[in-house]
C-alpha cells in the first residue's frame, strides 16, 4: 500500500511534466504573434542583407577609415554572452550547486543560440562572402582572425554536446509521454534523438561519465573563446587596443553579460510559462550575487585599464581618452561605466533594493552597457587619425542597423522554436534534485514509511524508474500541435 509521502511524490513529478509538456503541446495566440512578429524582423533584416550583397559595403556607414562597425560589435557581444550557459552551467555542475538545476537548460540554449548568431556576424561583415572558404584555404595560421575561426567552430560543436547530452533523458521522456499528442514527425524526431533511451544503470552510467568530461573540458574552451576573440583586437597596435589584459577583461566582461542574460530569460520564461514553482527567487538571488562580483571584477579590469593609460597620455591615447570622456563617444561610454556596470552592481549589493524586479532590471542595463561597451571598443580606436588629419566618420545606415535587429530576432526566434519543440527546463534533473533532498534528510525529520532514496553521483547513478503510462493534453486547436 502506498503511503501518503509517496504519493504526494507522485503527485508532485506528474505537475512537473504536465507544466513543462504544456508549454510544448499548447500554442496560443500570443504565441503566434510574437513568433510572427520574430519572422517579420528576421526577414527585414534579410531583405537588408540582400541590399548590402547588391551594393556591396559602400551600403553601409563603413570605409576605409573605420572599417569595422555594428557587426563586429554584434559579434562580440553574441560571443560574450554565449559563456553564460556551458561555462556558468559547466562551473555550478562542478561545484554542484543543487540550486542551479532548474536554469541549467536555459543557460545551455543561451550559449548555442548566441554562438549561432554571433557566429554570421563576421560573414555579415565581410564584404565578399564567397570569399568566405578562402580564410580555411588559404588563411595563415599566425593571423588572429584563424584562431577565432578555430575557436568559435570548436566552442559551437563542444556547447551542442553539451547541451544534448542533458536532454536525452528529457527527449526520452517526450517520447514516452507525447506519443499520440504530438505530429508524427515531432515524435519520430524525439525517437532519433533519445537514442534508445530506457534509463537503464549503464546507460546513466555512460550518460554520467560523457557529461563529467564534456563538463570539464567546456570551461577551458570557452576561456579560450573570448581570450581569442580579445586577441583579435590585442594584435593590433592601435590606441586602444594595445593592452595586455585585454584576455581576462574580455572573459570577466562575458561571464558578467553572460550571467546578466540568464536572469534576464529566465524572468521571461517564468512569467510566460509560470513557473514559479520551479524557477524561485533564490535564483534571482544566487545570480545576482554571481552577477554583482562579475561586475565589481569588471570594473576594476575598467579602472586599471584606462588608469594606466590615462597616466602615461601617450599621444594617440590621449585624444583616444579625451573623446570618450568627454568628447563624441561620452555618452555611449558613460552610459555604459554608470548605467551599465555601476549601477547594477550596487541594486544587487544594497540589501533594500535586492528583489527579483529590480535584478531583472539590472540584468538588461548590464546587457544594453556591455554591448556599448562593445562599440566603445571597435569604432573609436578605428575613428581615431593616425596621421594629422580628422577624426573618422561612422554613422550605421539602415541596412545595418536593420540586420542588426534581425540578428536580435534571429536570437529570439531560435530560443522560442527550442522551448516549443524541447523542454525548456531538465525534467530529469529537477527529478533527481528531488531526491537527493530525500536522501539527506536527517534520520530524526525523516517522514514515517518513507525509504531514503540513495544520492545519485557520476559514477554508479541510480536512475529513476519511468513509468510507462502516457500522458495526454487537451489540443487548442483541436486537431494537433503545431
């Protein structure tokens, strides 16, 4: 006979499918409108790109003097972001932080959306894009722009192992539950990618030990990653660029955005799907504690760059520093120094003002300052005359900040197709937190009856039954998902 703890259990795992597969098996109108509106963007955005393609680069405000412009900002921003899954995720998942199981799944997607977006970005920027296989045929190997090409492709195919190998079980659970829900091809795409998977002890086991190394080996990448992508820019001896701790302040400056982007989907996901239950704020809590020490780092990084320079005023860093400060680039750069990195670093630090709207609210003022941040970077240092003569002009033009747009949309059309077709939040992993939190309660506040579940570890995991019943959801539409 089941005793009332197991079956509030029970009870308790079945509201967690029913809200997670809700989302995937019910498609409202709000839906259809965002994701239409989603559709409309990107194609404004192709549209604009097809112009460029016509026109060739003169459509854009770049020339010969700043050559570089929104797209190069775009992309190392989409970059910096796409550390807030697979290195954040990776760290906690070392570190074990129970509390992190929840968000992990929206952490993941981030990071291979944001590299699949950021990743178009230099093709964008090139003017010749047939052009484009020359850089693997004929690029040399000591040119900075080959190791960001090496570096990205291997960070883009390490973050979708790492994002799949969490979601075979889930996908497997989708598979079993959603049988006669979904359209037939949605299944069989679920079949594929579950892999045979019954969650058996060797295949956990197997699972376990892929994950561990895929969750060691990520951090280092995506270290890599940025610190690359820095180098880009390092290499260049150009006021501005000329530094040597441009690797550490790019990783600090993703980690930092990266983490603010979490907060931000996260806040979304839960209002949209309601998934307070699950997503709490504690984790609003616990990333604005890691987002407000990313950012004291940052500004520190901030402050040693441009005290150091500001120091020695070499002649070119001068005039450099004087348009930033107080010249035609003082606002984007303020806005981003205050707005940016100040300010949510002390909503987070001061007690009072430490809630879950007012977090939020700081994640996208870190977001909308670091990618600031990012044009301060690329145009002025550009802008800047080497030799007696003006400063360069840039002013984007439609076509780019039209596919700039659509590059946003293109990263929010992707993350909403994935929470359409996936779970949007681990199953599997919220499940086995559960009972984790079964194993380690204390002898003497154990529920009469209840038999401790044994704690699940990398090597010889337990894996919890599947039950073999199907769940169904009632269609809006009345004949099928969509």
């Amino acid at each position: 006979m089941q005793t009332t703890s197991h079956i509030e259990k029970i009870n308790r795992v079945e509201q967690l499918e029913a809200t997670v597969f809700r989302a995937m098996t019910r498609t409202s109108f709000l839906w259809y409108l965002w994701t239409g509106f989603l559709v409309a963007t990107v194609g404004l955005g192709a549209y604009a790109y097809v112009v460029q393609l016509r026109g060739g680069l003169a459509e854009t405000g770049m020339g010969d003097t700043v050559n570089w412009g929104l797209y190069i900002a775009n992309f190392v921003f989409f970059i910096g972001i796409s550390h807030a899954g697979t290195l954040i995720s990776a760290i906690l998942r070392v570190a074990q932080a129970e509390w992190r199981r929840p968000v992990t799944r929206m952490a993941e997607v981030i990071t291979a959306v944001a590299l699949m977006t950021g990743a178009l970005m230099p093709a964008i920027d090139l003017g010749r894009p047939d052009r484009l296989p020359n850089l693997l045929l004929y690029g040399q190997i000591s040119s900075p722009l080959i190791w960001d090409i090496l570096s990205i492709s291997t960070y883009l195919m390490g973050s979708l192992i790492y994002l799949y190998l969490p979601m075979i079980p889930d996908v497997a659970l989708a598979r079993d539950r959603l049988k006669n829900t979904v359209h037939r091809l949605r299944w069989k795409l679920y079949s594929l990618l579950a892999m045979g998977w019954q969650g058996t002890p060797e295949q956990e086991h197997r699972l376990q030990r892929a994950l561990g190394i895929m969750m060691i080996l990520i951090i280092p990448i995506a270290v890599s990653v940025h610190t690359v992508v820095s180098w880009i820019f390092a290499m260049t001896l150009r006021a501005g660029w000329n530094s040597t701790v441009f690797g550490p302040y790019f990783v600090v400056g993703a980690i930092f955005s990266g983490i603010a982007g979490i907060i931000t989907v996260m806040y979304i996901f839960r209002k949209v799907y309601r998934l307070e239950q699950y997503i709490m704020d504690k984790h609003f809590r616990y990333l604005g504690y890691l987002m407000m020490v990313m950012g004291a780092m940052y500004l520190y990084f901030t402050f040693s760059e441009y005290i150091t320079t500001g120091y020695k005023l070499a002649e070119g860093e001068k005039l450099l520093l004087q348009e930033l400060f107080l010249g035609r680039y003082a606002l984007p750069f303020w806005s981003f120094a205050i707005a940016g990195t100040v300010l949510p670093v002390l909503a987070v630090a001061l007690p009072w003002t430490r809630t879950v709207p007012i977090i939020v609210i700081a994640s996208v003022l870190v977001n909308v300052g670091m990618w600031l941040k990012r044009f301060v970077i690329v145009v002025p240092s550009l802008a800047l005359p080497l030799m007696p003569y003006d400063w360069g002009v840039y002013q984007p033009t439609w076509v780019e900040i039209s596919i700039t747009v659509g590059a946003f949309a293109w990263f929010g059309l992707l993350f909403t197709l994935f929470a359409k077709l996936f779970p949007i939040i681990s199953v599997c992993e919220v499940k086995e937190g559960w009972e984790r939190e079964t194993a380690t309660v204390p002898v003497h506040e154990a529920v009469p009856g209840r038999v401790p579940v044994p704690a699940r570890g990398l090597e010889g995991a337990v894996p919890s039954p599947v039950r073999s019943t199907t769940m169904h959801f009632t269609r809006t539409d009345g004949k099928g998902d969509v």
